[in-house]
C-alpha cells in the first residue's frame, strides 16, 4: 500500500509586515517577496536612521504597526535573528511574545530554491531559507530559522526558537533542543541530542550528545562553557 503525502495547509493572503529590518529581516522580507507575498511594511526601533535597502519597502517603527495595521489585517514575520541562544529574555522571543499578546499572528515561508519532503512536518512560522534541504520524516518547531543551505536529514527534531545558521549538517535522527543556536558551517553526526539553549560554534562536529546550555566548539566539539556557570 503506498503512503500519501500529508495535506499542506493554503497559504494565507494576507499582507505581511517584517519586525526587524537587519541583515536577515532584509533576508526574510526578500523571501517573502519571492513566494508571492505582500510585504506592505518593515521595522526598525530607529527607522529615520536605517539606510537605503534595495528592496524599497517602508520602514516604520514597531508602535506604527499597532496604530496602523489590526492583527486581523495583516500577519507578521520575525526578521529578528540571532547569534546566540534563544532564552526566555532573548529579543526574538519577547517580540514574538508581545506582539502575540495583542492578537497579532506570525508566518513563516518556505523559500522556493529549498527543498522539503512532503513527509516532513514544518511549524507554519518556521522559516525555511533558500538551498535548505529537509528530509522525510523531520519535524521543525515554531520560530525556527532554517538558513541558507542548511540541512536537515531524516527525522530530525528542531525545537521552537532555534537557528541551524548556513551550511549546517544534521544527519538523521538529530534532536536539537529549544533555543539552540548552530552556527554557520557545523556539522552534528546521527543520533546527537543537543539540549535546549546550546550553542554550536561555527564549523564545529559534534559527536557527542550534550545536556541543556552547552557551548561547544572545535572538531570533534568539545565543551568550553556552560550557559548555567555562576
């Protein structure tokens, strides 16, 4: 008997506004754009001092969005990356939190020049970036953040909040826990369990699993600090 693919959900119609306009809010707003969305806005906390973006979106503050556009009006991306673990006092996660407690709904995308199986399960806010690959059987979180090229192999598990930066290698039946951070160009081998608010250090190799708030660097990755040291 053949398996059928899960039924994907119609993707909404309704304009977006990017909250954050940096490096990867210009990433996330062009991807948008690309898949056929309407960005009608952007935002910066100073946006009189942002530069000139190629894009030529408008760029407001975050107070315009709840004075212009009604959380039934429009859905909001996170343009807000990050570099470092996601906590409970990271920026990305208060904004989200905010904004959601006055009734505003975030989206993700899948960029077209990414690939995903139909039998991977993709939260509707995860952003998966261009040259992503995700394959069967893997579940991304909300608010993840697939970047350029990263990979993610057979059931993989990605917790809410986490950034597999560009280039990252996951092999099958990775467990990345809620927050972690994996930095551009690591590598993690199958079976690894990262706890929650790790952080993997660019071109790292993790062979080992490891427990909640552990920063590893090297090859193969060893610890070099605990996000829990006094």
């Amino acid at each position: 008997m053949s398996m059928k693919a899960p039924k994907k959900a119609p993707q909404s119609q309704l304009p977006v506004v990017v909250i954050g306009f940096g490096g990867h809010g210009r990433v996330v707003a062009d991807a948008l754009l690309t898949v056929g969305r309407t960005v009608v806005a952007v935002t910066e906390l100073a946006p009189e001092q942002c530069a000139p973006s190629r894009l030529k979106l408008e760029i407001i503050s975050d107070d315009a969005v709840l004075e212009r556009f009604t959380p039934e009006g429009v859905e909001l991306a996170l343009g807000l990356g990050s570099i470092w673990p996601v906590d409970a006092n990271a920026i990305r996660r208060r904004m989200v939190n905010s904004f959601i407690s006055m009734g505003y709904r975030f989206t993700g995308f899948k960029h077209p020049a990414a690939w995903v199986s139909d039998y991977a399960s993709i939260a509707p806010t995860a952003q998966i970036h261009a040259g992503a690959m995700v394959q069967t059987g893997a579940c991304i979180g909300e608010h993840c953040i697939v970047n350029t090229r990263a990979s993610i192999d057979h059931d993989g598990v990605i917790d809410p909040y986490c950034h597999i930066g560009p280039g990252v290698t996951l092999s099958g039946n990775v467990h990345v826990g809620e927050g972690t951070h994996i930095g551009t160009g690591a590598s993690v081998i199958q079976g690894i369990a990262l706890g929650k608010e790790c952080f993997v250090a660019a071109g790292a190799t993790v062979v080992q699993s490891v427990h909640d708030g552990v920063f590893l660097k090297g090859t193969p990755a060893r610890e070099f600090k605990s996000k829990f040291e006094a």
